[in-house]
C-alpha cells in the first residue's frame, strides 16, 4: 500500500465544461497544474465537486489519467469512488487502480442512511473495496443535504479497523459532530487523517483539529487554505484568525443557498481568474450553470478575497 501525505490542501478538483456537457480535459490539465502551483499537497479528482457521480466510467477514468499525467508524482492523486452497490463500489475503484490512482475517497453509500445503521453494513462495504484494491482509502462522513450521512460512533470505530484507512473527511457541516467524530478518531488509537470537508466553517474545524482539508471550496480557494493550515501545522494561530475574514467570506460566496450550486460558483469564479474559459463553466443537468448577475458577484468575492484586482 502506497504512503499518502494528507496533511495540507486537498482541493476537490472542478472539471471544465461546455455547452454541450462535455469535459475539456486539455483544461482540466492546466487547472491541475495551477492547483499544484497553489500549494496542493494532493488533488481529488471525481468527487461531486468534479461531478464524479454524474461521469460515465469512461470519463471518470480519463480524468484520472489526465490528473495523473499532469501531476508527474508531484502530488496524489485521489480519486472518489461511488456505488449503488457493493459491487459497483468495487468496479469503480478497481477503474481507479487501473487508472493510476493513489488512493480513493468513498463515498456513503444510499444503505447507509438505514436509521439505525448496522455498523456490519458499512464495514463490509469498505473492506470490500479496500480487499479488491489495496489502495489507501479515505473514508467521507457527508451531511445528509448532499445526499450523505453522519456515521454513529459504533460504525466508525468498525470502519476505523480497515488497515487501507489511512484518512477521513468530515464534511456533516456541524461543529459539534466534528468534535464528535475527532474525539472518535482519538478512541479508535490509529494515526488517521482528519480532513475538514466544512466548507462553511473552515477555520473553526482547523482550530477543533483538523491537520488537513478535503473542501469543495479548495476548487478555487486552495492557496488560501493552504495558507491557513500552514500557520497552524506551525502553531501560529494569530496569523490563522488573521487569515479567517477574508478566507471564510469568499467561502461563503461560493457555498451560499442553495449550496448544491457550488460546483457552477467555482467554475465561474475559476473563469475570473483566467483559469478556464468563460465557456467551459457548465455544469451537468439537472443542476444550473451560473447566471449573469451571480457570475459579477462572484468578481466582487474575488476582489474583496485579494485574488482579482479587477473584475472583467
């Protein structure tokens, strides 16, 4: 099993598209350079940033490829792994092997949502993948608004047992549950990753422990966020409450409500910046590209966040 280094910037990557809901991988391969050159420690590609669930298996496998090819071995490559079943969960990642991946960030399963979940339910499901795989596995607790659930403490230790976990991404969008699910990690006695996935409280689960970010928000902000877990990798908490305003203001331009609609946000702001075209910020249906008005907003995020000194 390959060795990961999680701590620091994981940007949930976008994937450039046009008109006609078609991927421009010679886009997205200069997007995955610029994320490299904004201090990304790994990228992970086909997570429902990158419209992953909505990608044939063909295309998913691209993407990789293309992540992959532009890195170098200059950074992971992560790679999201959805399933309607078990099987399906295992087809996908083995895609993601073939394809060079570094490791797979899995998804909650549908079944998952059974109240109460049987802890067997999501064990075997992971141990699955990670015994038809032997990847380093990410494992992605995900608020019930993005179709995600938040795992009982009693499931997680179960998951916590696989040898292949070597992170988790908390994005239920709760302090009080990430504090829950640190203090989780902490009974569990591995040396397990946290990655903060709170998009609308990212200093905050810094400052809970957080040591890493696996955030939507990384699409655009990744050098921002880099930033900030610097400072507090070095213990300078001043300078990451110095950061916060700025930081967590632009976040919340992008993950305003309705929140699904931070895909588009990213690429529009991306195409502000000079990173993709104007023309490449569409997203697939049912969910809508960004309208006029919101895409001029977002200039002004950009500018009040230092990252645009004019918009255009």
């Amino acid at each position: 099993m390959k060795n990961l280094k999680l701590d620091g910037m994981i940007p949930a990557a976008i994937l450039p598209m046009t008109s006609d809901y078609r991927p421009v991988y010679s886009s997205f391969a200069r997007y995955v350079e610029w994320l490299i050159e904004e201090n990304a420690v790994a990228i992970a590609v086909n997570m429902d940033t990158g419209e992953g669930p909505q990608l044939t298996t063909d295309e998913r496998k691209r993407v990789i490829e293309t992540a992959i090819e532009t890195a170098r071995g200059r950074v992971a490559i992560l790679a999201g792994v959805t399933g309607a079943t078990t099987e399906g969960a295992i087809e996908q990642a083995r895609v993601c092997q073939e394809a060079g991946a570094d490791g797979v960030v899995v998804f909650p399963n549908a079944g998952f949502r059974n109240d109460p979940l049987d802890p067997r339910i999501p064990y075997s499901y992971h141990k699955a993948i990670a015994d038809a795989t032997d990847l380093p596995m990410v494992l992605f607790q995900l608020a019930p608004i993005f179709g995600g659930v938040n795992y009982t403490r009693e499931a997680l230790l179960k998951m916590l047992e696989i040898p292949q976990v070597v992170g988790l991404k908390e994005a239920s969008f709760d302090a009080q549950y990430f504090a829950y699910t640190r203090d989780t990690i902490d009974l569990s006695g591995r040396d397990i990753t946290l990655l903060t996935g709170n998009d609308r409280f990212i200093t905050e689960s810094i400052l809970l422990g957080a040591t890493g970010g696996l955030l939507g928000f990384g699409a655009i902000g990744c050098g921002m966020i880099a930033q900030m877990l610097s400072c507090a990798a070095a213990g300078d908490f001043k300078a990451v409450m110095e950061l916060r305003p700025r930081l967590q203001a632009f976040a919340m331009a992008i993950y305003a409500d309705p929140m699904l609609d931070y895909r588009a946000r990213c690429k529009a702001a991306l195409a502000h910046v000079g990173v993709i075209d104007r023309s490449e910020t569409y997203v697939r249906l049912p969910l809508l590209t960004t309208g006029e008005e919101e895409y001029e907003e977002l200039g002004q995020a950009l500018v009040a966040a230092g990252m645009l000194e004019l918009v255009h």
